[in-house]
C-alpha cells in the first residue's frame, strides 16, 4: 500500500465518523422534537376533551335574565325558563309575555303568599324532583301551595302519597278521583290518612271491618269487585251498632 492509499483511507475513516456523530446527534434532536410534540399533543386531547365535558354540561343550561321573586317577604332569585316550566301554571302566566307583569319598585315581582314553602315549589321546577321533609303538617301546606300555583304535577305526587299502602288506589289518576271526594276543608287532611282496613288481610265478615274501623273519624272506603272500583267519603265515625255509610 502506497503512502497516499493510507492517508486517504485515514481521511474516510475519520469522514465516517463525523458523519455517524452528525447522525446520532440529527437522531437525538429528532427523538426531542418527537418527544415534544408527543406531549403537546397530549396536552391539545386533554384541553379537548375538557372543553367537550363542559359544552356537554353547558349544553343543558339555559342562560336567561334573572327574575327576583318577592314571596310574601321571602326573596328568590332564578330565570324565566324555570319560572315557564309547567305551562299550566300561574307562575307561567304571570312570565309568559301575555300578561304585562310589572315589578315592584325593588326590581322584585311580588306575590301575596306565604314564601316559607315556595323554596319546594322552585327547586321542583328547577330539576323535576319533589323532596319533601317528613314533617306532615309542612307536606299539607305544600300541596295547598301546589294547589295555588296549580302545579299539578306537585298535586298529584302528593295526592298519590294519601293513600299509601292500598292496594286499590295504585293509579293517580284514581287517587285524585278519591280525594275529589273530599269536602274542601278536608282537602288539607290529604296525606294524615292511614290504612285501617283490607279485606285480603284483615278478614271479609262485617266484625272484621268494624273491629279496625269503628270509632276511627272520617273515613274513605274503597270497593273492588272485578274491574270496578266504587266507595265513598264520611265524615261520621263507623259504629258497629249503626253501620252508617
């Protein structure tokens, strides 16, 4: 080998090496880059997703002038969607546009009615859901509420609740004929009423019904035989020397 072959070969050799540095080097910042924009990908998916998550939850909310309700001295703040969503509601005229409702100098629209309970009637129009406390004496006075307002809905479920435990009386429709019945300063004592008979378990003949039934007050009495369903209202307690109905 000639003096000028070896310095050449020398010269590739150290050619390939600059070039294999110059590669591992392009490689490395290729890998960074790649890295990089890995994680701002990630990041743009996540802001994504959670810009979808909100528009999903915004996607029910309807934004609205607010309406400032000035119950019998009770304050409430909510919207006019709210306010029209029974159609067949007093509070749906007074917001619907027929009618020129005006407020007060306050800004509040004013409703004569005590504004203990109205906190029950707004929240079910905000979300569908009737929660009740236990206490009876404040279920009367919200389904007198209800009445008011003719949330009918709200009247139903609590007309529904009067007759729990009758395996008669199973359909609203069937409680609200019932409690028709009743004299209208009876109406209130809707949801007070208890099961004090039935047949199937109590035992068919008369001392039967009389043993639960005498003395008990005013009473409802409901028949089923076959398809048909029959009874009535007294005020009079049952007495098994009277028999009165």
């Amino acid at each position: 080998m000639s003096e000028s072959d070896a310095s050449t070969r020398a010269s590739d050799e150290e050619d390939n090496i600059l070039n294999e540095s110059a590669f591992e080097k392009a490689n490395f910042r290729i890998r960074e880059v790649y890295d990089i924009l890995r994680e701002e990908a990630v990041r743009v998916r996540k802001e994504r997703e959670a810009f979808e998550s909100v528009a999903k939850k915004l996607k029910d909310v309807h934004f609205s002038a607010t309406v400032k309700l000035n119950v019998g001295g009770h304050y409430f703040t909510t919207s006019v969607q709210t306010l029209n969503k029974d159609p067949g509601s007093m509070l749906h005229a007074m917001f619907s546009g027929r009618f020129d409702t005006k407020p007060s100098e306050d800004g509040s629209y004013f409703i004569d009615r005590d504004g203990t309970h109205f906190r029950y009637i707004l929240n079910y129009l905000r979300t569908g859901q009737l929660l009740l406390p236990d206490d009876k004496l404040i279920k009367h006075e919200i389904f007198a509420e209800a009445q008011f307002y003719q949330i009918q809905e709200i009247v139903e479920k609590l007309e529904s609740k009067a007759f729990l435990g009758s395996k008669i009386l199973i359909e609203k429709a069937q409680c609200k004929t019932v409690a028709a019945w009743l004299p209208e300063d009876k109406q209130l004592k809707i949801g007070e009423m208890k099961l004090l008979y039935r047949a199937t378990f109590n035992g068919w003949s008369s001392s039967n019904f009389h043993s639960c039934c005498d003395n008990k007050g005013a009473t409802v009495v409901v028949v089923k035989s076959g398809k048909y369903i029959f009874g009535g209202f007294t005020e009079c307690s049952w007495d098994s020397g009277k028999q009165t109905f």
